[in-house]
C-alpha cells in the first residue's frame, strides 16, 4: 500500500508545474494562432 500511496503522491505532484508549463504553451501557441488569424483576415 505505502508504493500505491507514493505513486499517488508523485503522480500529484509532478503535474502542477508541467501542467502550467503545458497552459501557458498552449496560451502562447493559441496567441500567435489568433495573430495570424487576424492578420490574414486583415490582409484579406
């Protein structure tokens, strides 16, 4: 039970940063999307 419980405990701790690392790239990636999104809506 202790490795199932460290495993949890590991599992939970790991994902905070990679999942804010993981947003902000997605931010960062839909930002420059919309950009050229716009850009092209403007330029058309």
């Amino acid at each position: 039970m202790s490795s199932v419980s460290n495993t949890a405990e590991n599992s939970q701790a790991e994902p905070r940063p990679s999942r804010e690392q993981c947003l902000r790239e997605a931010a960062g990636v839909y930002a420059s999307w919309r950009a050229e999104s716009n850009a092209q809506a403007v330029a058309a």
